[in-house]
C-alpha cells in the first residue's frame, strides 16, 4: 500500500508536471555571451544556468546589433551566439526590440528617408528578423518586443511641444526641440512627396505596421509591446494603458504587454510607490484587455557610496528594496496572465546602472560576487505563491 507521503509526492508531481506544461512560468535576465563562455567569469554561466530559463540579448538583437552595416546587410552573429548558448542550455529567448528610437544605425538615422522608404526598411527588419530566429531557432523566441517604448517618447515629444508654444517658441524649429520623435513616426504621416497627410494619430502608423508586419512573419511567437513608466497606477501609467487598449481595441496583433520595471528606491518609503496593491491594479486591467504580461526588466536602484555602484550607502535601502522585489514577485505570482519575470542583468558586476545613473547601483538579484541578495531570495519567495504545490 501506498504511504501518504509517497501519495502526496505522486500528486504534487503530476501537479507540478501539468501546471508547468500548461502554464509554464519563465525567469530570467539579460544574457552576454562573452561573459557565459569566459573562463575568468565561471560564475556567471553558472548561476544563469542554475536560476533562470529565459533570456535576453541586453543589446546583440536591437536594430543596430543585427542591422547596422546598411539597408540589405544583416549580421546575426553576436546575436546568434546568445540564441545558441540558450538553445543549448535548455532556455526560451525575449526578442528585444525589433522598432525602437534607440540603437539605430547611422545609415538609417542619416539616411534621410522618404515615410515610404521607411516603412519599406521596417518592414524588410521585421520580417527577416523575425524569420531568422523562427527558421534556425523554432521554438527559442517565446516572445518579441515587436515596439518599445513608443508612448513615452511620443507623450514626451507631445508634453515638449506644449511647452514650446505656451514659452511663445517655435514648435517646429530643431532648435528647439531636445526630444524628438522617433525615426518611425514618419511613417503614415506623409505621402510619398513628403507632404502632410493625416492629423495628430497617438496610435502612430509605425506602431499598427510592425505589429502586422511581425504577425506575418511568424503567426506563433508572441507579439508584445514594451515600455517603461507603466509599472504602478500614475497619468503616465494611466497613458500607456490606453494606447495599448487603443491597439486591441483597433485588433491590432498583439499578445502582451512588457512593463520593464526599471524601479527607483530613493528612501525607504519610497516602497510606498511599489504596494502590492497598486501594483496588482495594474497589471488586472492590463489582463482584461486579454493580454499576456512579461516584467521585462526588472532591477531596484539604490543609492550607493562606490561609483561601481556595489555598495549600498545604508542597510535600511537594501532593505527596502528587498520589499520591493518581494511586491513584484508576489504581484506577478497572484496574476495569471503574468507569465514571465525577466531581470535587467543579474550581477551588480553587469548593470547597465552605475554607467547611466552615478553613485546608484546595487539593483540586481545577485550581488558583484554573484552571492544571491536579499532582494533576490524575497524574489523567489514571492514567487512560490505560483507554483503552489511541491517546492
Ligand atoms: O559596444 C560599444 C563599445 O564598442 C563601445 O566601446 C562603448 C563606448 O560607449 O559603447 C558600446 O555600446 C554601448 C552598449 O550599451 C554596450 O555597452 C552603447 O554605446 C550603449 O548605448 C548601449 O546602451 C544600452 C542601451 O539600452 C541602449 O541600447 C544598454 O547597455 C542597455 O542596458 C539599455 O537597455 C535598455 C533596453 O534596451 C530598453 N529599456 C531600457 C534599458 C536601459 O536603458
């Protein structure tokens, strides 16, 4: 006769065995090849082989990293050296990003294109991106960042343009302007003698075109649209709602949403901003749009008091910031259209942080000794609300 534990063992199991085929839950960060093969960086395959099953290029899969050499001149081969070392090592991919503002090459940005010459070119990256990964990787891509970022830098371009003309300026004039529109914007806004047709469109014609383009490259890996800001429940937040409900509600092909969750701890009531509760809301109106959503980008900067940004400049921040990485998880964990989490880096020895933000650092899951921080242990503990069973 069977004893209770070995009955409760075969159950979770077959539990576990059922819930991750049909709702598998992914966990990941960015991937640099150079550092997984080093041998002077042993650990860094190892934890990422150890803690995580997705993955993403941080730079290698962006326009510029695949497409910079001209219009008809594609080099996968930094890229292709990520997709395989996580082919082989059993994990699924991100695809970032396929249109953004950033990481555009210089043959494009000064190209001087035509709106149709540009759809033209988005349309030639979509597909043949797209159909490279799908052709010699099936399966890798579990979703792409097919747009990043748009509503904000078109709220930005709009909130700048508002200031020009309240101070009396020139809108228009170059001058003027500190954050223009993306490259893409052009597209559907002129005809092909460059004039004007259509009014303000806050959906953006790039936006609709890539999605369809993408769909049409492959109808089974997931489209999403990823941006930042659209974390907690704000006006920007808010913004960034509508303009993705305004892409489903037009049927626009698109199956998620990233939130990048580039979060900010100044002081440790700034927790505050990152309740379970307001992060909760958001993603539930997100999930009734019918949406997947990932946490693409996941890191909590503190203020530290080393420019490399290892050391936090107080115990209280580290610990503030651990009940922040707690929300997150255990948020994503109770919403069922959460599927993925996937952080910006996972070692403070490679953040993008301490370069772009001086004496802030100390915002990923394992510290510049790849010894697992606080924030990173509540992670995992959050997410076991997930798993509910047998871990
Ligand atoms: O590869 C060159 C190197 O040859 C050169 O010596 C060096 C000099 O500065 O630059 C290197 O390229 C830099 C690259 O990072 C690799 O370090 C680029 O200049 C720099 O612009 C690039 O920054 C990346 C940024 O996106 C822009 O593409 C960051 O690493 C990357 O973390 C950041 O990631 C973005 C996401 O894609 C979208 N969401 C926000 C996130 C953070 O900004």
């Amino acid at each position: 006769m069977l004893s209770m534990k070995r009955i409760i063992v075969v159950f979770c199991l077959l539990f576990a065995s059922v819930y991750s085929d049909q709702d598998p839950f992914y966990l990941g960060s960015t991937l640099y090849a150079p550092y997984m093969t080093s041998p002077t960086e042993p650990l860094y395959s190892l934890v990422m082989q150890r803690e995580f099953n997705i993955a993403v290029a941080e730079n290698e899969m962006k326009f510029s990293g695949v497409h910079g050499g001209g219009q008809t001149i594609y080099d996968f081969s930094r890229a292709d050296a990520i997709a395989t070392l996580a082919m082989q090592n059993g994990m699924k991919m991100r695809g970032h990003t396929l249109v953004w503002h950033h990481a555009i090459p210089s043959w494009l940005s000064q190209g001087n294109y035509t709106s149709v010459q540009l759809a033209q070119i988005l349309v030639g990256h979509i597909t043949t991106v797209i159909q490279h990964y799908s052709q010699k990787y099936p399966g890798l891509i579990l979703a792409w960042d097919v747009v990043n970022e748009a509503y904000n830098v078109e709220q930005g371009y709009l909130n700048e343009q508002a200031a020009l003309i309240a101070a009396g300026k020139d809108p228009t004039d170059p001058a003027n302007i500190k954050s223009p529109r993306t490259i893409w914007s052009k597209i559907g806004q002129f005809d092909a003698a460059g004039n004007p047709i259509s009014t303000w469109d806050p959906l953006r014609d790039y936006v609709r075109l890539a999605f369809r383009t993408a769909r049409a490259a492959d109808p089974n890996v997931k489209l999403f649209y990823n941006d930042y800001s659209n974390e907690g429940i704000s006006t920007g937040s808010t913004g960034n709602y509508n303009f993705v409900k305004g892409l489903v509600g037009e049927g626009v092909p698109i199956d998620g949403v990233g939130m990048q969750y580039h979060l900010l701890l100044n002081k440790p009531t700034d927790v505050n901003n990152y309740s379970q509760s307001t992060l909760l809301s958001n993603l539930q109106r997100y999930a009734a749009l019918g949406l997947d959503i990932h946490i693409t980008e996941l890191d909590v900067r503190i203020p530290t008091s080393d420019a490399t940004g290892f050391i936090p400049t107080t115990p209280d921040l580290l610990a503030a910031q651990t009940q922040v990485f707690a929300n997150v998880a255990a948020t994503c964990a109770q919403t069922p259209a959460c599927k993925a989490l996937l952080c910006w880096g996972f070692t403070y020895a490679h953040s993008w942080i301490p370069a772009s933000f001086a004496f802030f650092g100390a915002a990923t899951p394992f510290d510049q000794n790849y010894v697992p921080t606080p924030g990173y242990l509540a992670l995992q503990k959050g997410l076991l609300l997930r798993k509910k069973c047998c871990f």
